[in-house]
C-alpha cells in the first residue's frame, strides 16, 4: 500500500513556506540593533520636535496680499473672533491695559514678572509654548493661581503660515491639553507667534485665524508691542508700551526667550505709572468681558466693532478629564525625550573627555616604551636560547595549517619543537601536517574537546619549559619566536604577548581591521605593559613560562576568551607580562561582516567572562590587588564602556547635522577624527606600517564601528542575561596557497615581509636542521579514558594508547626533567600511560564550552 506523500513528508509547498517563515523572523542581534536605532530616532524627532529645531518651520515670513482680508478685521480690534461663521474684532474699554507675555513659562523671568505682577495687584494674560509647560507644569500652575490667564502660543512656537493643515491643529491641541494637564484648566484664547497686529493680517494670515476660529479659539494679536525682545533699555520699553491718551491697549511683552532683565525693570516703573493715569489693569478675557458689558449699556452708539455674537466669557475654565490624561502622556513624553537627550548629551561629554584622556595617556606611555625599546643600549639580559615548545590547537585548519606549521618549524631559532594538537578535525588537518614529514613536528590527535583542553594537551606533552601558543591559521616570520622569548631573560615575566598582523588585507572589512589591530591592540599593548596590567597575550602569538602557567593551573575552559583569562590570573600571581613588538605573526582575519561579527562577539563576551571570573581582585591585597584595582577598572572603562558609549559620537553628529548648525557640528567632528587619525599616524610610525590604509579610518567611522557597537551591545546583553555563547568556526581560505600532495622538508620561510603582503609564493629552500630530538622525560599528567594518538616522524609510527587506572596523576605545572619515564626509554615509549586526558583538560575547567 502506498502512502500519499501529503501524510509523510512535507510537500515542496509547504517546505517553502517553512523557509520563508524563517527568514521572516529577524536574528537577535538584527532585531536589537532595529530597535535601538527605532528608539533613538524616535526619540531624537521627538526632541528636535519640542525643542523647536526644524529650522525650516521658523522661517518668518514677509506680510503678503491683503486684498481678501475685510477692512474692518485690518482696521479693527486686536481681539478677532471668527467663531460661529462670524468675522468681528473687539477692543478693551478706554484707559484699560491688558499686559500679554509671550513665549513663557520660563523658570528664570516668569517667577520675576509674577512678583512684579503681584506685588502692584495686577493681572496678566500668558501666551504659553506647549513645550514649556511640559517642562515647567508647576510654574504654569503658579500662574493660574495667581489670577491671571492663560493664552495658546502653539506647541513649539512655529510660523503657522510654514505648516500644513494638520500639523496647525496639532500645535493647538498639545498645548491644550499640557495646560490641562498643568492646571486643570483650558484656555479660549490663541496667538501665533510671529504674529503683529492687525493692519499686519494678510490673506494668509486670515485663513489662519477663520481656522482658529472653527477650532473655537479667539485670536488675539496687540495694540501695543513693547520690543522688549529687542532688550533697548526699560526707559524705551516704557515708550514702546504706552498707549496715547486714554487709548486701551493689550500689550506685547516676552517671559521667555532670553535674558528679559529690561522687561522686569520696565513692568516695575510702568504699572505704577499708567495707574497714576487712571488706568487699570485686567487680563483678556476680563478686559473683553468689560467691553461687553459697556456695548450693551451703551446700545445703540455707533461703533466699528461688533460684539453681538459674544457672550461672557469665562477666565480659565475647567479642562475635561479627557484632555487632562491626554497631557499627562504627553508631558511624560516630553520629560523622556528631554531626559535621554539630556543623557546622551551628558555621555558625549564624558565619551569626549575619556577619549582625550585616554589619547594623551597612549601617546604618553606609548611613546615612553617605543623609546625605551629602540634605545641601542636596550637589552632584556642575556640572550634566551632555551629550548622552546610550540603549541598550535588545530581544529579543521587544512586551509592553513601547512603554511603556519612550516613557518614555525623552520624558524631561525636553533631548538624549536613543534606540537599540533588536532582538536578532533574533521578535514584531514592532522594528515596534512603528517605528510609535511618535519622532524621536529608533532601531532597529537585529541577528541574534540576545545581550544582550552587542546592548549593544555600540548601543554602537557611538550618538552620544554618555555612554551610558545600560536592559533592554527597563524603564519610566524624567520625570527619571531627568537624574539617572542628573549623578553624571558628577565625572570620576572611570566608571559610575552606578540604583535599580530593582518595578513589577507585585500578587503575593506579585513583592511579596517588592520587598522583596529594596530591602533588598538598593538598601541594599547604598550600602554598596559608601562602600567603592568597586561590584560590579553594574543592567542595568535603568546609566550609563556612552564612555571607560570603551572601557577595558574593552566588554560580555564571557564570563559570563551581563554587567553584573557589566564593572562589576568598571571598578572595576579604577580608575574610581568610584556609585549614584544618585534615578534610578529600573521593572521587571516575575517572577510565579511558575519564572520567578523561572530569573531568579535565571543571575544567582547569572553572579555567579559574573564572580568567578571577575576572581579575578587578589587578588594586582594599584593599583585592581585593591584591588578585589581589598576587593569580591571582601565579595562572596564576603556575596553568595555567607552565602546559601548562611543555611539553617542555618531548620534550627536546625526543629530547635529540635521538639526543644529551644520559648520559647527562638522568642526566638531572632524576634530574627534584628526584625533583618531593622529593616534592612528603614531600607532603606525611605531609599528613601521604604510600610512596609505588611513584614507579609510574615515570611512569605517560609518560602517565598522556601528558594528562594533553592536556586538559589545549584545555582548553586554548575553552576560547580564546569563546566556551560553558557543564557539564559532570562522570560515578560513589560509594566508598562502595549499602545498603539493609530496612531503615538504624543514627550510624556507613563508611569513610575509612587511606591507608586501600576499607574497606570490615561498621558496623553500632545503637546508637540513639537527632535529631536537625529546625531552629526558615528559611532564606526568593525569589519568585519561579517551585514546588518542601521537605521531612521531622520527618513528614513521602512530601509537594509540589509554591511561591505566592506577597511574599517578599529576597536572602538568607538577613534571619536571628526569621524572616519569626511565632514561634508557626509546622516543615516545611509554607515552600511552601520561597523556592527558582530551575530555578532562589538566587545567581542571569546568568545561561548558566546546568547539563545534
């Protein structure tokens, strides 16, 4: 019987629909950084929004046509009410005044003129900006409980005339309902700002003020303006302000919108005065209600205005609940907006001044160890010319392994053994270093158990006591290793930290980082040596003491930054960690962006992992303490947080470009990049590098660091939410083409020269090399239950072996010369009983992380 392929497997359809569905859904890290960039525009609009910095929405405008406007609104009152269908103007009776302040609440001048007010029993009408009374809700409350009025100045105090319909009635309504939600009140009356008189209305402005009208708002403009706003001194702003003979007058004044010192003084001096004249002082609406009342008693006198269709008004009537709720969303609005900003502005300060200070701390220390290294007198101590075991973890490396081996195997030092441990390859990397046939290489094949376990597995069995880490993608010049361990002439350092290059330069990803690994790895190496608180010895290319890493217990698998961790407990057991600039290895960086992201992400988590593994440090005493105290919190604020923080850099300059002057916010920036290039141009000097890749620092400011940002982000995000984060294999296409099938003797030299990378091709050259045959005896280590196998090219032979139960164990930092092994033993005889075990590094971590 045959089964439908409908009831057993998925149909193509559906499997299409299957794939499309998961592409739909956005990875974590696009997500977040889609919602970051979301809020902060947002939040930026926002801001702009209230602080009235869409330039183009404050353009004032010249008075146009006229023609349309009836004579008798241009001739008229400035009270203009075109409620109801209605075109009609009213004025205040004779010897009334009505004081108007515009563009307030202000926390300095709207306290002082509420004084003046008060202490010579007056009342005012205040046109407020919605934004300020979001900003100052207490201060407008003041106002009202002071018994004068309140007036619509619009939200952000734009020329109406610039703007569409919609956005004019919003302008209204927001500073509506943030007076309501201020006072508990609403307000009939509006004034536009830029508005004059009424001689001043022209065909534009008219259509404005019917709008206004059929929203229900009166449209008050002035008799009088005081030009206050042009500060001319109290004596002129009294003249300015004073109607001639029994005239009423509503008058033009400002409490807001700058230094209003001569508005104060001139408010003092001119209410006495004009009351002395018989005059009296009343908001708006009062001095309206007034006209009113003096109409009707007064039927039937000819008058140019009509005030039939209005009725008494009511000062500041209650605000609906509606309106209240609505301004509380919207001041709260405001107050975040204003706050972030505020806190973005706040942190551009502080990125700023940290970058400064940490550029002339660079360019000071920096410059101290490039001089001290390049004085002629300048020596470690005797020449090191140890023994030295070479350890390269290898896991699916074929691409390169052949290059980096030969490169370390053929070194100009005269005892140099090499130990690749195949952590569990899958390609075939171990048979590729087989078929090299170098006498003085090795191979162990381990299970794949992690970068930590494979280290400590070469640990382990390596003969000598200096030992040298270098990642199997890793390409060594003729002299690095003579220089990586010449620094052990000073029996205080425990460990040397080398120069990594970039070797596949040919991209714009790879060539940015280029600059990073010389700007910020190899300078800030420098700096960290002058303070003694070396936080990382590269995995590419690191030196370091038997001894020392003995005291640490080896390589932890307990962070996913393995070399940060154990450099970190080096420096806590007091031993000097150093940086040989003349020691240089080079890489094979990755070429796009997701495998550079997925680079950096395990190094920025793992970074923090080992800060956060080392954090009793702080409160130790002795060399701990001190680390503790000097390189975690440098390293927190300049690895950690200053990266983190450095988008305010681009977002202020966002920012600045589109709202703010454009000269100056460019001046700005480019004084951030000269200082960065001028970092640049010395970490480059020091490093004896072409200067030409700096014609791309500034176009990685706009696509490099963004992403930067974002894995130390998710970075940050996955520590404090206590994710795992497993290891990811970066794709490699090796430094230097494949060798051929035939067995490749020592001899030749592959590491490229200086700034002339790719090279076309190394020329091996056979010279023969005594091999340096083994140790007296191998270090013992503990008991194993995986076998796993070593090949020895001296041998021709593969042994596969287990630990026998009952073995003694002991972790590698435990051997030494003449132990565990008889000396009349032939090369790797009895090999089987001491290798370590590959599920249980010697290092004894706790082993959540594995390679996969």
């Amino acid at each position: 019987m045959t089964t439908t392929p409908s009831t057993t497997t998925p149909t193509r359809r559906s499997r299409a629909r299957g794939r499309s569905r998961r592409r739909l859904l956005p990875r974590p890290r696009v997500m977040l950084g889609t919602l970051l960039i979301g809020f902060f525009v947002a939040v930026l609009v926002v801001q702009a929004y209230i602080n009235a910095e869409f330039k183009n929405d404050h353009v004032q405008t010249e008075v146009g046509d006229q023609a349309g406007v009836p004579a008798a609104i241009r001739a008229g009152g400035p009270i203009i009410n075109t409620t109801g269908g209605q075109e009609s103007t009213s004025r205040l009776p004779d010897r009334t005044i009505a004081l108007t302040f515009d563009d307030g609440p202000d926390p300095t001048w709207t306290p002082k003129i509420l004084k003046v007010l008060r202490d010579n029993d007056a009342h005012g009408t205040f046109f407020l900006v919605g934004s300020q009374v979001a900003r100052h809700p207490e201060l407008t409350k003041q106002i009202v409980d002071g018994g004068n009025e309140l007036g619509l100045h619009t939200f952000t105090h734009p020329n109406m005339q610039r703007l569409a319909p919609w956005r004019r009635e919003l302008e209204l309504s927001q500073n509506q309902v943030a007076i309501a939600r201020a006072t508990g009140v609403r307000t009939n009356l509006a004034r536009f700002p830029y508005s004059s008189k009424n001689a001043a209305i022209d065909e534009v402005n008219w259509k404005l003020v019917k709008e206004a009208g059929k929203l229900g708002y009166l449209v008050v403009v002035n008799d009088k303006d005081s030009e206050d706003w042009k500060r001319p001194g109290a004596e002129r702003i009294i003249e300015n302000a004073t109607p001639a003979g029994t005239d009423s007058a509503v008058i033009l004044f400002h409490d807001a919108g700058g230094e209003r010192s001569q508005t104060v003084a001139a408010l003092a001096e001119f209410i006495p005065k004009m009351k002395a004249r018989g005059y009296r002082f009343t908001t708006v609406t009062e001095g309206l209600n007034l006209s009113i009342a003096e109409q009707a008693a007064n039927a039937g006198k000819d008058r140019a205005e009509s005030t039939e269709a209005i009725s008494p008004l009511p000062l500041n009537p209650d605000a609906p609940k509606h309106d209240e709720w609505r301004g509380l969303a919207l001041i709260w609005t405001v107050r975040l907006a204003d706050g972030l900003v505020l806190a973005v502005a706040t942190l551009f300060v502080v990125v700023g001044a940290l970058t400064i200070g940490r550029t002339a701390l660079l360019l000071l220390l920096a410059t101290r160890h490039a001089r001290q290294r390049r004085r002629p007198d300048w020596r470690w101590g005797p020449p090191v010319t140890e023994p030295v075991s070479v350890i390269v973890p290898a896991y699916n490396e074929k691409e390169g392994i052949e290059a980096a081996v030969r490169s370390l195997a053929c070194g100009d030092y005269p005892h140099i053994e090499v130990v690749v441990v195949d952590d569990g390859s899958t390609d075939g990397t171990a048979d590729l270093v087989d078929r090299m046939g170098l006498p003085n290489v090795r191979v162990v094949r381990v299970p794949n158990g992690g970068k930590p376990n494979a280290l400590n597995t070469g640990v382990a069995l390596a003969r000598h006591d200096l030992i040298v880490t270098v990642d199997g993608d890793t390409i060594f010049e003729d002299d690095s290793i003579r220089r990586l361990v010449q620094p052990f002439a000073d029996p205080s350092v425990g460990a040397v930290a080398g120069n990594v290059k970039v070797g596949n330069r040919s991209s714009m990803v790879a060539l940015w980082q280029h600059i990073e690994y010389v700007i910020g790895f190899n300078l800030d190496r420098r700096l960290y040596e002058m303070m003694n608180c070396m936080p990382t010895v590269p995995g590419a290319i690191g030196a370091f003491r038997r001894e020392a890493l003995a005291e640490v217990g080896g390589v932890s698998d307990e962070t996913l930054a393995e070399d940060t961790d154990v450099t970190m407990a080096l420096c806590r057991a007091g031993w000097r960690v150093v940086y040989e600039e003349n020691a240089k290895a080079w890489t094979e960086a990755p070429t796009t962006l997701e495998q550079l992201y997925r680079q950096r992400y395990r190094w920025s988590y793992g970074t923090m992992q080992a800060m956060w593994k080392h954090r009793r440090s702080i409160l130790e005493s002795g060399a701990s303490g001190r680390f503790g105290r000097v390189g975690l919190p440098f390293l927190a604020l300049f690895g950690v947080a200053l990266p983190m923080l450095a988008p305010v850099v681009d977002i202020m300059l966002i920012y600045g470009l589109v709202f703010w002057e454009l000269s100056e916010t460019m001046v700005a920036w480019l004084g951030m990049l000269a200082l960065q290039m001028f970092t640049a141009a010395v970490a480059f000097r020091f490093d004896k590098e072409s200067l030409g890749p700096l014609l791309r620092l500034p176009l990685q400011q706009f696509a490099y660091r963004q992403l930067m940002y974002l894995v130390l982000l998710q970075s940050a995000t996955t520590a404090l939410t206590g994710g795992r984060l497993r290891w990811h294999k970066l794709n490699r296409a090796g430094l230097v083409a494949r060798s051929s099938p035939d067995p490749i003797g020592p001899g030749g030299t592959v590491a490229p020269a200086v700034d002339t990378w790719p090279p076309v091709g190394p020329d091996i050259k056979p010279t023969r090399r005594t091999p340096t045959g083994r140790a007296v005896a191998p270090p013992a280590v503990p008991p194993r239950s995986v076998p796993f196998q070593v090949t020895s090219h001296r041998t021709g032979s593969h042994q596969a072996a287990s630990h026998r139960s009952g073995s003694p164990q002991a972790g590698p930092h435990q051997a030494g010369p003449h132990q565990g092994v008889p000396a009349q033993a032939g090369p790797y005889d009895d090999f089987a009983s001491e290798l370590p075990s590959a599920g249980s590094p010697p290092a004894g971590g706790s082993g959540p992380v594995r390679a996969g």
